[in-house]
C-alpha cells in the first residue's frame, strides 16, 4: 500500500466519520409538550384590625329607604330599613385574575357600614415543558416460526414509522443440513 493509497484511505475515513456526525445528529426528532398544571390552593385572610379606610365621605344628599305612609300619602324615612340594612352581614366573591399564572379569588365581607374582612384563595398554575426525543432510526431483530416448519431469524430498521426487515428462513425437520432454506423481505408500518 502507496502514500497515495494512505492519504486516500485517511481522507475516507475522515469523510466518514463527519457524514456520521452530521447523520447522527439529524437521527433524533424532538417533540414539545406544554402543560399548565394547577397545583394545590393557598388560602389566606386579612382580619379587620389591618383594614382601616384611607379616606371617609359623608354625601351630601343620601338615598335612604323610604315608606309610603298611607294616612298622609307622604314618604317617610324607614327607620328599621336603614337599621337592617346596617346590621347585615354581606359575602362577596370576587375573582380578581384567572389566566395562565393562577386565579385569585377575593371573598370580603361587609358588616356595619364597614369592611369585616376578606379572605383570599390563589390556585397558582405552574407552566410545565416537556421535550421528547425520539430516534428518526430504530433498528430491530425478529424471530419467527411457521406452521410450514420454518424457522426464521433476521433484522430490521425503522424509519420513524415505516419499517423494512430481512429474514433468514430454514425448514426445521431432524435433518437441518438437507432442508430448504430461504430469504425474507419484509416492509412494516407502525401505527
């Protein structure tokens, strides 16, 4: 073997090994999956000690509860109204967000002109990314036996779903050296 023939070779050799690099590389698909779990909530409450108003008003022409007397046919303030509407204890829920960070639920509640207090619940949503890889090419061995008393051995490759295989077949009785034997071409599709 010349010179030539050695630097022949090397470069060969070196074009094989980069065409099975860049091959080798492209031999693997990925795939994303994306997934917004909601995780357990959390619960909170804020007590009336800490809800003290910023800033108070008294209006100028108040909207109050009104009777109609009948004697006189004249409207009178409706004394009792204003006291059960004073005294009644109101549940709010409010939803403040609900996307793909969480949802905030507010539920205040108001008691004698006032806020009570207000408790919160927050479900948050964690955001979860998976990325699959998966061969482009699978190779695969098989074995089989026939009714026919054939026996089989061969191999395979897959590429993504669509397979091709070959198969050494040989007639199986007492005397394996006299039977037929014989080649076997396969194409498979994986669903």
């Amino acid at each position: 073997m010349g010179v030539k023939d050695l630097i022949y070779l090397g470069i060969i050799i070196a074009a094989t090994f980069i065409g099975g690099f860049f091959v080798g590389r492209k031999t693997v698909d990925t795939k994303t999956k994306i997934e917004y779990i909601k995780m357990e909530p959390i619960e909170g409450s804020i007590s009336n000690e800490k809800l003290v108003p910023y800033k108070e008003e008294i209006p100028v022409n108040p909207v109050l509860p009104m009777r109609i007397d009948t004697v006189y046919q004249i409207m009178m303030v409706d004394t009792a109204a204003i006291i059960e509407d004073y005294i009644a204890k109101r549940y709010y829920n409010i939803t403040a967000f609900d996307n793909q960070f969480g949802k905030l639920s507010l539920l205040p509640t108001l008691q004698y002109n006032k806020l009570a207090d207000i408790n919160w619940e927050f479900t948050p949503i964690q955001l979860r990314t998976t990325v699959y890889k998966q061969p482009v090419w699978t190779p695969f061995v098989s074995t089989s036996y026939s009714t026919f008393g054939y026996l089989g051995i061969g191999a395979g490759v897959f590429y993504r779903n669509f397979g091709l295989e070959y198969q050494y077949q040989k007639q199986f009785n007492n005397n394996l050296l006299n039977n037929p034997s014989g080649n076997l071409f396969s194409v498979k599709y994986k669903f």
